[in-house]
C-alpha cells in the first residue's frame, strides 16, 4: 500500500508507538511505501527539540530520509497549488493542507493521521484514514 505520514504518525514513531514502529517494520520489508510531506519532518522536529530530544529528531530524520521505501515529498509548484486549494477548501492550515496534498499527488491508499480537521477531507473521499491497528 501507499501510505501518507501525518506529523501525528511520526510522533507515534517518536513515542515508539508498537502499531507505528510494526507499520515501519512492513515499510523497511517492502509491504508499504511512505510518503512523508516535508512538512511534517519540520513539524516532527520542532516538538522533539520543544521536548529537548534534538539527538532523537536527527536520528529519526536521517533514518527516515536513508530508508528505501520511504519518499520525504517535498513542495514544488505542483503541490503548493495543491496546498492553496486544499487549504482553501477544507480550511485546514498550510501544514495540515501539505500533508492532504501529498497524500493526494502521491496517490496514496491510506493517510495516517487522526486529526479530527480532516473530518470534511474524509467525509469527502479526499483521504482515507484507518487506525493503525488495520494497517
């Protein structure tokens, strides 16, 4: 499957979630590719550095950035067209908007994230979201 990170799901990573590190497991295997927005790596390491844990941000973001089966996407024209319209029509912020917009260009099955601001964005089969437990 394709797969698109929230900020949420790397923190999950962060926090060694067992649901989110066997979900990475399956990406490392081959099972999934993740699609992860460069917004959430910044997202991801401003509250690991807000929580002092600098040496765990760089750690996770170099792993993130050296597996195989993983793309950090980031924003080209393409998708900060995509970003504008999103936003415009969810009223989601930049951040949240940017992770929606790569889970679409990236055409991705499941979107890993429980924010309830993406209510409209599922209600409208823009994304979809499972709990980890169905990944």
């Amino acid at each position: 499957m394709r797969l698109c990170a929230d900020t949420w799901f790397l923190l999950e990573l962060a926090n060694e979630s067992a649901h989110a590190v066997r979900i990475l497991k399956d990406v490392e295997k081959g099972k999934h590719i993740l699609f992860v927005p460069v917004l959430a790596v910044s997202e991801i390491t401003n509250l690991l550095y807000q929580r002092g844990a600098s040496l765990l941000a760089d750690a996770m973001i170099a792993n993130l950035v050296g597996m195989e089966n993983i793309s950090v996407v980031d924003i080209n024209l393409d998708i900060a067209k995509e970003i504008a319209k999103i936003k415009h029509s969810f009223a989601l912020s930049i951040a949240d908007a940017s992770m929606v917009a790569t889970y679409k260009i990236a055409n991705c099955d499941i979107f890993l994230a429980v924010d309830s601001d993406y209510k409209t964005a599922v209600k409208q089969n823009i994304v979809k979201i499972k709990p980890l437990t169905d990944v």
